[in-house]
C-alpha cells in the first residue's frame, strides 16, 4: 500500500489486469516487443503525437508487439499507454482508464519497464526502443543514454550522435574537420554553475553579468574566447559576420527560438529570445542560398532519398512555416541538376557518418548560387508524419513509408 501511494498508483480492478495481461501476452512469442516513446518534456511535444501516431499505425501488429510509452509534457512521468491512436493525435491520451504509470528499470537483467498492478510490481521487458520525442529530453541524447542504461537497444541513433547532432556548434566544428563549409558564426555562453536567463544581457560598455552574477563568455569560429563580454565585443563581433544573421539557441529543434535579425538594434532582443531556450547561443550568417535536404536510412548499406528543396517566398523556415507551409514550398526532388543532387547526397552521407548516426536521420544543408554546399544542420528524430520531408524523399526514391517503417525495424535486427 506504500509504494503504491507514494507512486501515485491506484490498483487496478481484475479486468483491468487482465486486459493489461493480454495486450502484452497475447501475441505470438516469436513477435518482438517494441516501446514506441512519445510526448515528451519539449517545445515540440506536439509534433511527436503526430509522428508517432503515423509511426504506430505503421508497424505490422502481427510481427511486433508494441507498448506504447507516452511522457508527459510537464512532469515526464512515464505512462504505459493502451487507448487508440486517436487521442494521441488529439491529445487526450492521458486518462486513468488508458494509463498506467511506469519507470524505467536499470536492472539490465530485465532490459525494460516496471509497473504495478495493485501492490505487485511488474517488470515488462523490450527487445527494442524506438523514441518518436523531437527535441530536447527526447533527441539529444538523454533517453538514449537512459535506454543504453537498461540494456534497451535504441532503434535510431544513440547517445553520442543524438548529443553531437543536437549541438550545433560542436556538430559544426566537426564537420568542419571533414573540410565540409559551415557559416561563420560566435558563440555566446555563461560560465559558471547558474543557467542564464532571458533579463541577463549586459548594459552597453559592461561585462555580460546575469542576475546571479554569472559572466558570459563569446567564441567566435577560430576559438579566439573573449571573457566577460559586453554589448561592444558581441556587436563587433556581429559587425564582422555581417547582417542579415541568425540568433539561434544551439540545442533546440523545429526553429524555437532562432530569430532572423535585420540590424543591430534587433540583435539583443533576439539574443534574449534565444537564452530562454539554451544556456549557448550562437550568432550565425545568413547563406545566400537554399535549403537541401537528405534523409539517409540504414547505418552499414544506408539508402539516400532523393534530395529536396525549400523554396521561400520570405524569411526563413521557421516551426510555422514547417508545418503549414503558409509562403514557401517543398520541392522533391529538388530543382538541380543530378549532378549537384549526387554532390550533395555523398556530402550528407559523409556528414551522417563523421557524427556517428545510425539508423535514419536527416542532413539539412544549404546549396549557393555559385554551387557551394553548406552544412546547416542534423535531424536525428525528423518529422515522421506522411507529410514530412524524411518520409518524402524516401518515397521518391522508391519506398513508401510502410516500407521506410518496415526497413527501419529490419536494419535493427527485428
């Protein structure tokens, strides 16, 4: 009775149990038992209902079992889900009738999850994880690590590429090894052991102090560091990137927090606007240019889709204008000649591979009118709906997306 308050558990009536026995038991024992995450503690919790639902709807329920895992998107408290699909694409999922908490076991002998039911706790094990959470506590490797914890094969890349994909600086300083373009950029960071916080940008001529006394420190592409920054050395700094640029938080996805900044009255308010998103911002060129894109699948013989192109009417592709397309279009595949579109898939390959991904991910670049190509950055969760631009490219290259669903798991061993 205990554990079961101070988890927040009530028991389950004797039908109840049963239907969570049978959900799990009765399936062939040769099936594999497959936990899809979805929610998640993130600006883009609803991005991954929508993913994942199409995901789900997708897999071969007669050769995996699948235990749903929804994460709430305040607390992150695990819940195993077992409703239809479509209150997850309307979020109304998380109900006492449909949910029952679970956590994770780090008992790598059981490789899995534990319940209750009533005062008995329950281990389920999983042959594999596929987390659908776009983000952070989702995409950066935090699940991944905690997963590699339990002994849970990840399906997608792990806790190094997701971690290294989610930085945009050091997934750039990296690429950079490989002698593949990047934008000039700075870098904006606080030092010390307190998170900054949006109030916290210095007064003109003074060093960068936020309301804990934190200082802030800049480092530009050549890893000249300059201590202590104000108003003066980030201007001047910016002055020599030239305008227009970007502000943009270098751990954060679907464009929260980036800000396209005309002048240099804009650049502290976007700066701020960043902070509330990630303690590092980064100060970036705009390219003169397009974006291309590459969805790459498989990690020993992977498949390239085709490559595809954003055409906008004005600027830039940002978390609206991904999902409602309202001034700008997809082009798959893109507008270029098959030579060009070769370049740039070996380019993405060549990415994929120098930040370690595995399984599926997509490399988004940035294509001059001279024909330079750019490194933008690496999704290593994309969009997983029939609209998005992973699923897209591939189908043009000739899997549908039940076949992208279906290669994915088989890469996997499954």
């Amino acid at each position: 009775m205990y554990l079961s308050g101070l988890l927040g558990v009530h028991p389950a009536d004797k039908e109840e149990k049963k239907r969570m026995r049978d959900s799990i038991e009765k399936k062939t024992a040769e099936a594999y038992t497959i936990a899809v995450f979805f929610g998640g503690c993130s600006t883009e919790y609803e991005v991954s209902l929508q993913s994942a639902c199409s995901v789900i709807l997708n897999i071969d329920p007669d050769r995996y079992r699948l235990v749903l895992i929804g994460i709430d998107r305040e607390t992150g408290k695990w819940f195993w889900y077992r409703g239809g699909i479509e209150k997850i694409t309307r979020d109304c999922w998380q109900n006492m009738e449909d949910c029952t908490p679970v956590f994770p076991s780090v008992d790598r002998t059981v490789h899995g999850i534990c319940c209750l039911e009533g005062t008995e706790l329950r281990n389920i094990s999983l042959d594999a994880a596929l987390p659908i959470l776009h983000g952070k506590n989702g995409e950066d490797g935090t699940l991944q690590g905690l997963l590699e914890l339990m002994g849970v094969p990840v399906i997608g890349c792990g806790l190094l590429s997701s971690a290294l994909c989610m930085d945009k600086e050091l997934a750039h300083q990296i690429v950079r090894m490989g002698k593949i373009k990047t934008a000039r950029s700075v870098v904006l960071e606080y030092f010390g052991k307190n998170c900054p916080l949006a109030g916290s940008i210095p007064e003109e001529g003074s060093p960068a102090k936020d309301v804990h006394g934190e200082k802030l420190w800049m480092k530009d592409v050549s890893g000249e560091i300059c201590m202590g920054a104000g108003q003066e050395e980030i201007c001047a700094k910016a002055r020599e990137i030239g305008y227009p640029l970007f502000v943009k938080p270098v751990r954060s996805g679907s464009s929260f927090g980036i800000t396209k900044v005309q002048s240099e009255e804009q650049l502290f308010p976007a700066v701020k606007e960043a902070f509330r998103h990630d303690s590092t911002v980064i100060l970036e060129e705009m390219i003169d240019g397009f974006e291309v894109g590459c969805a790459v699948l498989g990690t020993d013989a992977p498949i390239i889709g085709k490559v595809d192109e954003i055409e906008l009417s004005d600027g830039f592709f940002d978390y609206t204008e991904k999902y409602t397309l309202k001034t700008s279009s997809i082009h798959v595949p893109a507008r270029i000649s098959p030579e060009k579109a070769e370049e740039i898939k070996e380019t993405a390959l060549k990415i994929y591979q120098m930040l370690k991904c595995s399984d599926f991910a997509r490399v988004d670049m940035f294509l001059t009118p001279d024909g330079e190509i750019y490194f933008n950055e690496v999704n290593t969760i994309p969009g997983f709906t029939s609209h998005s631009r992973y699923p897209n490219m591939l189908k043009e290259a000739g899997l549908t997306f039940g076949g992208v669903i279906e290669r994915l798991l088989a890469n996997a061993g499954l």
